[in-house]
C-alpha cells in the first residue's frame, strides 16, 4: 500500500516559518484589530491586482454583502447570479432583501452563460454577480456591455480569483467591485478573510465605513491623528465585519511570494493537463486565449459518456462510485461545486427543479475537482495521476 493511503487531500494550507510567526509582530505590539497590518495587507493586494483600493473584510461572503449594499442595493431589487456557484453568491441577495435570479452556465467554462444574460434583465434588475469560478474568469467584456446598457452594477465574485487575470487585467478590477476570499482552500489564507477592490474613491470609502460600524474615521486614522482621544462620527449604520491585524499578518506575509504561489498553482494544472489529454472520459479545464487561470482548483467533467439530460443520473452514480474509490486509496476528491437552484432553501422559495438550469444541474452531477495545493509534492501528483490513469470506462 501506498505511503499516501492516509490522503492527497484536495487542498492543504503550506505556510512557510516566516509567514507563521509572522502574526507573533501584532500580538506582540497589541495592536490586534484592523490597524497598520491590515493597511499594509491592503497597500500589497493593490499592488498584486492593479486594483486602486482594497479593503480587507471578514469573509468574501461579507464583501459581496458590503459591496452590494454600498451600491444601494436593498430590498426589491434583483441581482443575477450564476446557477453554479458556492451558495453565498445567493445568500447575500437574500440578505439584503434582494430577489436571487439565477442565470444557466457555460458548460465549457463552468462560468455564466453570457448568451443567456440579457434574458434575465427586468426592471428590478441592479447587480449582476458574475463568478470568477475556479480561477477562470468569466466573460468580462460581454457581462459589462449588458451591463452598462441597463445601467447594472457589476460585483465580481473572485473568492476563486486570485492570479487569474483577463486580457491583462487581475479579476476585481473588471467591475464596479470585486470580492476575494481567504479561506483556508484559496491560494492566500488568513483562515477566514476576504478582500473588496474597487478604482472607485467613493465606493472604496463607503465601503471602509461599512466594514466599521459606519464610521468616518477608522481606530488607526484616529490613533496617528492630532487628537486620537476623540471619537469618529458614524454617517451610516454599518456593520462590524473588520479584519483583524493577526490575520492581515499573515496573508501579507504570504503577499511576498504572490506570483510564486500562483505560478506553481498552474504548472500543476499543466501536469494534469498533459497527463490526462488523451482521456476522452475526463474533460479537464478549458484553455482561452486572453484568459491566465489562476487555478484555485483543478475542475473536471467526468463524461464516461456524453451528458445529456437522460444520462445524468447515472452519470453522478458513476462518478459517486468512482470518488468512493479514490477515497479509498487515499485520493480525496469533490464535485466541483453545487448548483445552488438545487438546494433546498432556493429549491423551495423559488419553486425550482434541477432541469431549469440544465448545465448548472450536469456539472452539480459530473464535476469532479483533484487535489492541487500549493506544496503538493511531485510524487503525491504522479499519485493521483496513476490511479486515474488507471481506469478505464
């Protein structure tokens, strides 16, 4: 049996010495909430993505939730979200009293279908939420011009987004704001954390008001000002969801070796991608031309045969069995992700059925995604590369 019948996990956090005791620094000057670690996680996400402002967030799901809201997003309005995505792309909508109108993919991309988008728009409609997915972009240009043509915000969803670039430009920088998360699976990690970038002055101040109770002043502003013993007025009600400086340690720290992770992230996409081109039963991630994936995961199509609404069902039973094997030898696998129209909540709210998005509902049954991680060895890849090579449908 092999060394690693105790896992190839599907993503492992690789932090190096530095990075770790890199949040000793607030601990020791006691300076532990959002202060000078946070501006300076901030001042490097900028400078990474080409983005004017970044603001650092508890979550991706709470970036998206601040970003619409300081856009006047609110209750009544509709906001288009793909039909394959995480849930949260869904729920912030539905927290801001928001109607969810879900929006069929590309079953080549796993991103919105931008042939299916201008359908959607009603005179409710103020945002679209297109997904980044996987760390791919979604059709920009296509999504922006249906966009200004309804005068639409945009909110990039870039949780997956770090590295992937479209024509050039970092995702989050294509929309009116763009949210990244810092879960412990993204190639940046602060354990939760998430990142709001904007080019727009405004909104990158509405934004930092909202992350902090609604004030005009945040602790450090009035810390390094002439009289820091007086308190900030509040001009909105906002919320609390402020990073804290332990987290903005670390994942500035990681900062430092940015194209580094990104890089290796797509060399092993790219052993994949040669180690598994001549299986006709997987179709691995899709290549196009002015797109750089940034690889937050490695998503494929399990297709023993071809996916059609009448094999569906046993295609997810086929893939089922196939992920219990590999589980069984040490191989963690998941689907890609879920189709959140399936899911019980907006199952029932909107009255939806898993054939309503026909492309969401195959790929929540045939998508598989493999272990890819930053530091996953050479010889945990050849691993999982020989096991799959070795079935045969």
């Amino acid at each position: 049996m092999s060394d690693f019948v105790q896992g190839v996990p599907i993503a492992r956090t690789s932090l190096e010495e530095h990075e770790i005791l890199s949040v000793l620094e607030p601990l020791r000057s006691g300076w532990l909430v959002q202060g000078p670690k946070v501006r300076e996680f901030e001042e490097k996400w900028s400078a990474f993505t080409g983005a004017k402002h970044s603001v650092a967030v508890t979550s991706c799901t709470t970036g998206l939730h601040l970003a619409l809201a300081a856009l006047g997003f609110g209750p009544g309005d509709e906001a288009i979200v793909p039909a394959f995505t995480w849930i949260a792309t869904a729920n912030v909508v539905e927290h801001l009293g928001g109607k969810v109108v879900f929006c069929d993919i590309d079953p080549e991309t796993f991103n919105l279908d931008v042939e299916q988008l201008p359908s959607k728009i009603t005179g409710r409609t103020r945002a679209i939420l297109p997904v980044h997915l996987f760390g791919l972009s979604a059709d920009m240009d296509a999504i922006n011009a249906v966009a200004k043509k309804h005068n639409i915000c945009v909110v990039e969803d870039a949780a997956c987004g770090f590295g992937a670039r479209y024509h050039g430009r970092h995702v989050g920088t294509l929309g009116d704001a763009g949210c990244f998360s810092f879960h412990p699976r993204k190639a940046i990690t602060t354990g939760e954390g998430g990142m709001v970038t904007t080019n727009s002055d405004v909104l990158a101040e509405k934004l930092r008001r909202l992350r902090d109770h609604g004030a005009a002043m945040s602790d450090l502003q009035r810390h390094l000002g002439a009289r820091p013993y007086l308190l900030a007025d509040h001009p909105d009600a906002g919320y609390n969801q402020r990073m804290t400086d332990l987290q903005a340690a670390l994942g500035s720290a990681q900062m430092d070796r940015a194209t580094e992770i990104v890089t290796e992230r797509q060399r092993l996409a790219q052993v994949y991608d040669q180690a598994f081109e001549k299986l006709q039963w997987l179709r691995t991630p899709v290549h196009i031309h002015g797109y750089e994936h940034g690889y937050q995961s490695y998503p494929c199509l399990f297709q023993p045969e071809s996916v059609t609404p009448a094999s569906i069902q046993r295609i997810n039973q086929m893939r089922n069995d196939w992920m219990d094997k590999l589980q069984q030898v040490g191989i963690s696998t998941r689907p890609a992700t879920h189709a959140v129209h399936m899911l019980r909540f907006y199952r029932d709210k909107y009255g939806l059925k898993p054939e309503d998005y026909p492309q969401a509902y195959a790929a929540n049954h045939c998508s598989i995604s493999l272990p890819l991680f930053h530091g996953m060895s050479d010889e945990e890849q050849n691993y999982v590369i020989r096991h799959i090579e070795s079935v045969s449908f």
